[in-house]
C-alpha cells in the first residue's frame, strides 16, 4: 500500500529585480513603539521585545483581501517587515544583520474583538492574528537595494487618510536587536519573516475600503478589503 503525501511548497514572494523569497515562518514582534504600547494600555515602555508567530499561509500578495469571518472589529497595523537569508542561535547584532535578505512593507491585521475576549478569558489568542491572509505585504526589497535609516517615515492610508504615520527611528528595538533577542530562544532560519512591530494609530477597516501601505524608499502596498462583517 503506497501512503499518498500532500503535495505543498512554500509561499514564494516576489523579490525587485527578479527572483523569488520562500517563507518558512512569520515572527512578529509586539508593542514596538512606545505611543502604540500606551493606546494598547501599557504604562510603561516594555523592557524586552514582545514576539508572536504567523503561519506563513497567512502572507499574502493578493490586491484583495478578503474580511475574515467571525469578526466584527478587523483592526489594521502597519510594519517594515523584514525577510531573513540565514539564521542561527544567540546571535549578536552584527551576525543579525548580515543575515538580513531584504525588507518589505507589510500590515499584521488583528481580528481585535477576538483577541481581547480571549485575553480577558486568559486563552491563547492565535486565531485573532494567524487567519488567512492576516500578513498582506509589498514587493521584497534586497538589503543591498535598501536599508531602513531613523528618519525613514512608516505611514498607512484608507481610502487617502492618514491613518498611521511615524519615523522607523521610533521602534524600541531596531531589526538587528529584534532579530538577535529573538535567536536567544529559538533558532532564526533562513526563510523566516520578521514583523517589527506597528506605531501608533491602529483602527478599524471597514468592507470596501482601500488600503495604502507606505515606508520610504519601498514599494507600496495596496489592496482593498472585501466582504462583510
């Protein structure tokens, strides 16, 4: 008797210029920047970067993104999302960012009222982050072609608002502190996405609204949010 195997490969990510990323795994790292830490209900600045994970069916090319069901309130959270081309334990923060493929912008879409009636119940909250499509993202950028600066604005648009918008200078850990705080516990690996986290302004998307994603330098993302709630 022959046991048959789904066949699968990983989700390949267009890469400027040419070629392709394969994602192995989505971290995302929380509460990155002080103002968004307050709105979420910090009273402090966390000490230590706070991470969770995706599954990395959740990233997503698509100019439409379907509104997931089981939500009434689908919040947005725009990021620099960065793409790793090698890895390892306890690495310092120049072994993290040599091992830095490329950057991206992307938007962690957070089922919000999920979340909070889990945190409230003291469950894990997963499915309010790791739905499909949660990690929409722009075009890959190589790191040769582009690197973040502190003065580099991060800004997310509905339907032409401004909605979010702050310099990366403003994270509390920068992409190579995250990437080496995060090898202290598990193993970076080439493949692996990194959300770094959103600033402050996160709210709610409604059907029909168009999305503009934006960091300096990067292309953009766009997509419109269809369905209903």
């Amino acid at each position: 008797m022959t046991t048959e195997v789904v066949a699968w490969k990983p989700i390949q990510l267009p890469v400027a210029g040419g070629g392709s990323f394969p994602v192995r795994h989505i971290w995302c790292a929380g509460r990155n920047y002080a103002e968004h830490a307050r709105e979420m209900g910090a009273t402090n600045a966390p000490r230590e970067p706070v991470f969770f994970s995706k599954p990395a069916a959740a990233m997503s090319i698509s100019s439409q993104i379907a509104y997931p069901p089981g939500t009434a309130l689908l919040h947005h959270e725009v990021e620099l999302v960065v793409f790793m081309q090698s890895g390892g334990r306890r690495l310092s923060r120049a072994q993290a960012r040599k091992s830095i493929f490329g950057y991206a912008v992307g938007v962690d879409l957070t089922r919000r009222d999920v979340q909070t009636i889990a945190k409230q119940a003291g469950h894990p909250w997963e499915m309010s982050k790791g739905f499909d499509q949660s990690a929409p993202v722009g075009q890959v950028v190589s790191a040769a072609g582009w690197q973040p600066q502190g003065d580099t604005m991060i800004r997310l648009e509905i339907d032409g608002e401004v909605r979010q918008s702050a310099q990366l200078g403003d994270m509390l850990f920068d992409p190579p502190e995250l990437i080496a705080r995060l090898s202290q516990t598990v193993t970076v690996n080439a493949g692996d996405v990194i959300f770094t986290g959103t600033p402050a302004g996160v709210g709610p998307l409604l059907p029909g609204e168009q999305v503009r994603a934006m960091i300096e330098g990067l292309p953009a993302l766009n997509f419109v949010v269809e369905g209903r709630p």
